[in-house]
C-alpha cells in the first residue's frame, strides 16, 4: 500500500503541484481513506519526502539506462533531456520551484544529490565528448560541470523565467544549445543541428 500511495501522489503532485494536492484528494484518488495514508506518513511533509526520493531515483536509474548505451555524447544529452521532462510531465507544475518555496529542507536535500549525480554524469559526458572529437579539448570540465548545473537550476527558476514565456521544453533546448555550442568542435556543432532540427 505504501508503493501505492507514494506512486500515486506522485502523479498528482506532478500534474497539480505539491502546494495544491491535499491529503483528502489523494485518498480519494486511491478510494481509501486519510486514515490510511497516515498509518504510512504521519504527515503531508512525510510524504513529499518520499515521492522525492522516488522520483529521484526513478530518474537516475533512467539516466544511467541511457548512458550504458554509449551513444554520442551530444544525443546521449538530449535523449537524458527527453527522458526528464516526460518523467517530470514537462515540468508544468514547477516541481523544483515548488519544493523550493514550500518545502525548503527536502529541496536543500534533494539539491544536494542532485549534484552529486549530475557532476558524475556531466563530467562523464564531457570526458567522452573530447575522447570522440565532438568537444573542444581544451575545455576545463570541472567548472564546465559545475556552471551546467547552475544553469540548468535557474532555469527552472519561475521569477527569472515565466512558464507563460517559455515553455519548459523550449527552456531546455535553448539552455542545451548554448552550452554545447560553447565546447563543440565543428563535429559536434554538426550533430547538435541535427539534434535542433529534430527537436523543433
């Protein structure tokens, strides 16, 4: 019952935000009663928690699916993107935003091992990158790594960057854009226009 209520609540905070959904239109999203889902999280807090924590790791677990494929970096970054915003349901809800709003310790938390995975798999990237020629081999990966990062949290930042601007998919292209074509060599540039092109 708990994998129950946590893949459930998932859903609905994803589609709806994790400020909005009540404990009330869970259970009854589920047709138990609250009672029930307090018998597993004593409270709202408890639960957020834990849809975070499995989303985290359903996230990892696909990211690291894609890159035993060894595709070309380039693809490789952008099939990781596609799997994220389907994942994340194109992000409509502002997840990050939210938890950062409303939930700031699970953020912090869940900021931390965001971090963590992602400079492992970016450095990883970029290491592949140079090895087959699609990047510059004079680029400092470390900080590469880390503005990446940076970059791809504001992004998702609402102040800076309204959804009634930009579609999160549209975000996401523009920011995969401009930081591949700051490290590619012209081999990459090549097949980042094709990524572009089949993205539009």
């Amino acid at each position: 019952m708990k994998e129950k209520i946590v893949e459930k609540s998932t859903e609905l905070f994803l589609n709806l935000g994790f400020k909005s959904v009540t404990m009330d239109e869970i259970a009854s999203a589920l047709g138990v009663s609250k009672k029930t889902i307090y018998k597993y999280f004593k409270n709202k807090t408890e639960l957020v928690a834990a849809v975070t924590d499995y989303m985290f790791s359903n996230i990892c677990n696909g990211i690291n699916m894609i890159c035993d494929l060894n595709k070309n970096p380039i693809d490789e970054i952008f099939d990781i993107k596609r799997f994220v915003m389907s994942n994340l349901k194109d992000e409509k809800s502002s997840p990050q935003y939210q938890l950062q709003k409303y939930y700031p310790k699970i953020y912090a938390s869940i900021k931390g091992k965001q971090f963590d995975v992602m400079q492992d798999c970016v450095i990883e990237n970029l290491n592949h990158g140079i090895d087959q020629g699609f990047y510059r081999k004079n680029i400092e990966v470390t900080f590469i790594s880390r503005i990446y990062f940076s970059g791809m949290m504001s992004i998702k930042d609402k102040d800076l960057f309204p959804l009634n601007d930009y579609s999160m998919n549209t975000l996401m292209n523009h920011f995969l854009e401009y930081h591949l074509r700051g490290i590619c060599t012209e081999k990459g540039i090549k097949q980042l226009e094709n990524q572009l092109e089949n993205n539009q």
